[in-house]
C-alpha cells in the first residue's frame, strides 16, 4: 500500500507540475483584467478624492469592478500589483498554496515603530520565522479547556453590561449609538485573559480606564491613517503615525505594569496562576520567548479583542432587534442558535474585508498562472453577500448555520476569521464573550429597531458600522 499510494502522490504532484508549466489552456499573468493604468500612480486614481470609488468602501469598489472584469482581474496599488477574487474557489486554492509560514501584507508604519522602539515586533505585522515563533505564543488560545476558566467572569462583566444599559439607555429605552457602549464592555471583557487584570471600564472614571478607551481607539485611527496614507512618516511623524506611536506607548506601559505582578506572582506560585489565569500562565511558560515578547503578544490580544468582537455585537443585536421571529428563536434555543447568529452576522456584516497572502508558489488561478510572490486578496465581504453561493444572501438567516436545518453553501465563500496557520487566535475568546453576552441581554430585554434600517461598513483598519446603531432595550421581567 506504501508503494502505491507513493507513487500516487508523485503522480498527483508530476500532474500538478505539467499543469502549471505546460498546459497550453493556462493564460499568462499579464492576461489577467484589469482596469486603464497610469505611470507612478497605477490604480490609485480609482480611489483619489475626485475618483470613483472611496478607500473606505474597499469592498463596494472590489464588488463594482468585479462586474466589469469578472471574478477575478488585477490592479495596481501602491505601486505593486495585487490580484482580487471574489471567487471561493479561487480561496480555496489560495489557502492551498500558503505555506507552513504564510505570509501577508505587513502594517510597514506599525513594523518600522515597534523595531524602532521595542524588541519586538508581533504576530500581527510580522512574516516567516520571526512570525512562526511568536505565533506559537497565542495559538492556546483556540484550546476550549484554557478559555472555560474564564466562564465565571465573563458572566458577571455580562450582568454588569446588563445594567450598564438600564443605566445609560434614554427615557425611551434606547441606548444610542451601541457601538461607543460596547467598545468599554469589550476592553473589560478581553482584559481577565490578556494582560489577567480586569479594567472596569463599564461602571468607572479612573485616569487608567480612560487612558485604555482612548488609546484603543487612536490606535486603530493611526494604524489605518498610516497604511492608507503616502508613507511620508519615514520621512517625519505624520498625525497618524504620532497617534500610531502614543497611542501604543500607552497601552504598552499599563500592560507592562500588571504583567509584572502576575510575572511575580508565577515566580511565587505558578498552580494559582495556572487556575486562574491560564492564558498567562502559557504565555510565562514559553521559554522561546523573551519578555518584551511576551507584553507584546499580550497587547496583541488585547487590541485585538476590542474593536471588531464590539462590531460584530452591535450587528448581532441590530440584526435580531430587526427580526423578531428570529430574537424570539435565539431566545428560547441554545447556544448553538446563539453561535449560528454571530456567524450569520459575520456573513452580512464580517469585520474583515477578506483574506490576503502572497503566493509561495507559481500558482495556476482561475485559468491565469500568477507568479510566486504575488499577492492576492480573497474578498470574503464581497462573496459572502452573493446568491451565486448562499440562497437569499442579503436575508439574516441564522438557520443556515444551524446543524439540523444547514443549507448548501461554499465553505470558502465566508471565512470571517480567517483560514489556516493564520487564522485569528481568539476566534474562540470572542465567541464565548458574545454567546454570554447575548444570552443575558435576551434574558433582561426584548429588542426593538431605534434607528436606521440600513446600516453599512466602513474601514477604520476592521470594518466598523458606517453610521450608529440604535436599539431600543425593553425590560422583559423575567
């Protein structure tokens, strides 16, 4: 059997070479559509502020082009070419072709200050090996056993959100503007796994907490300001890039300072931390790592459980405050009900615009061989609202996820936590935060429509709601 399935896989691999070198079908990269170019500045014009399309609307721009030059085209941006599709078979042979280490566009602004002022620099805007081994640092968290300890306190920063909104919600019931609310629930909520110490950002005024809000939020301004804008920060600081910098020296100093408690407590007892503070413990208890490593992954965890796990519940409640047959459903049904409605908010409304990698491979794509080294975007926004591949896309169904009642779709076709090696590491976190949140919030209030019907994304860095949204919480006396 050795033998023959030996020869099988050289087989495969020898098809796959004659394919890719030789198939006369396979058309040249420089074959790929495309839209009028110009010299220096490529595509760039399709996104000036007179041009057709705004940066921020990525995916509307994609999705429009895509209707002239088909699933599949390239442009010219930034001075470099880039292959979009919004195809999920394409996706499909994207993730195939990734490598052990797949490698993505860096944040050149958020790289270029962290080498610059710390030691380190992330998972986040790092590639190759100096990635491979940071990644080894957040991946306990997609284990179920790490994050269950965190159940308790999740509950209870769920109950305190609870009457947070009987407290900030109008004479009418409403809680305008539900993301700005949800931005405090999640910093508390993702500050008991990383850095350990919970910031009460819901119910309090100290200097600290307000510190965190608005550092949060400046950094994700000035990361997205600095990779939009002409890299004129290597030249001087730019305002995106001062808030880029301040806004990370904050952050990093507040961690620093209850990373060394809990570092001091491990050295004392490491079975106390271990009970209750697991994902610390892992992150102490990998010796490939150096200190200023460990705050590092510790803030990426951090940041990172901020802004798009308050998107996506300010969808999520938005979405069911307009279906009541469905509120009524999520009600009474179980938490895998709960699961389907986050991933059905995730499908409609997905806080990433896609997936983007650079080919290890010369790789034959939609009948075009793209050279090794080229990037190419997987615009899961785009595929993910198309009938072609789920029925009634633009409808909130949250059934399609469910087991016993699961429909037919392209499993490539929304991906909104990525895919593979690189796929988001609190994936699991974020879930669990929103199941509970969701389950107290149906438990305490009936949700009604307050605002606008039509809400759309934007891109501050995650694509975030493009206008606020407003729902009216009324008391159910359970």
């Amino acid at each position: 059997m050795s033998i023959i399935a030996s020869w099988l896989r050289y087989n495969k691999f020898h098809t796959q070479l004659i394919n890719i070198k030789y198939s006369p079908v396979n058309k040249s990269f420089k074959n790929l559509p495309t839209l009028k170019s110009y010299p220096v500045i490529g595509h760039s014009y399709l996104f000036f502020p007179r041009g057709k399309y705004k940066s921020e609307r990525l995916t509307e721009a994609f999705v429009d082009i895509s209707k002239t030059l088909g699933p599949i085209f390239k442009l010219n941006l930034g001075g470099s070419a880039m292959v979009v599709t919004l195809d999920p078979d394409h996706t499909r042979i994207l993730f195939q072709n990734e490598g052990t280490r797949p490698e993505r566009p860096p944040f050149p602004a958020l790289l270029h200050f962290r080498r610059k002022r710390f030691s380190s620099v992330g998972v986040v805007p790092g590639n190759g090996e100096e990635w491979y081994k940071m990644r080894k640092g957040v991946t306990p968290l997609l284990k179920l056993q790490l994050i269950e300890p965190y159940k308790r306190q999740q509950e209870d920063i769920a109950k305190t959100f609870v009457e947070y909104v009987k407290t900030h919600r109008d004479e009418n019931f409403v809680l305008r503007d539900i993301f700005s609310h949800l931005l405090k629930f999640t910093i508390e909520a993702i500050s008991i796994v990383s850095p350990g110490h919970r910031f009460h950002c819901l119910f309090s005024d100290n200097l600290e907490t307000e510190q965190i809000i608005k550092a949060s939020v400046d950094f994700m301004d000035g990361l997205y300001g600095t990779l939009i804008e002409p890299p004129f920060w290597k030249l001087w600081k730019t305002p995106s890039y001062k808030k880029l910098e301040s806004s990370h020296n904050t952050i990093y100093k507040i961690l620093e300072r209850h990373l060394e408690q809990i570092k001091f407590q491990f050295s004392e007892n490491p079975e106390s931390v271990k009970e209750s503070q697991p994902y610390m413990y892992s992150l102490f208890s990998n010796d490939q790592l150096s200190w200023d490593d460990k705050i590092m992954l510790a803030m990426e965890i951090f940041l990172g459980g901020i802004d798009a796990t308050a998107t996506t519940i300010s969808f999520t409640l938005h979405y069911l405050s307009q279906n009541p047959e469905i509120q009524k459903m999520a009600r009474s049904q179980n938490t895998d009900f709960l699961k389907a409605c986050i991933r059905e908010t995730l499908r409609l409304s997905p806080t990433a615009g896609g997936n983007s990698r650079f080919l290890s491979n010369n790789t034959v794509i939609g009948g075009y061989l793209i050279p090794k080294g080229t990037l190419l975007l997987s615009l899961n926004s785009g595929m993910a609202r198309d009938e072609r591949y789920f029925k009634d896309a633009q409808k909130y169904r949250p059934q399609r996820f469910v087991r016993a009642t699961r429909e037919d779709f392209h499993r490539y076709a929304s991906l909104p936590f990525g895919h593979g090696p690189r796929m988001c590491p609190g994936k699991r976190v974020a879930e669990n935060e929103i199941v509970i949140l969701l389950t107290e919030i149906l438990k305490n209030f009936a949700l009604e429509s307050a605002g606008s019907s039509d809400v759309g994304m934007v891109f501050r860095m995650n694509r975030i709601p493009d206008k606020p949204i407003s729902v009216r919480f009324v008391d159910t006396n359970h």
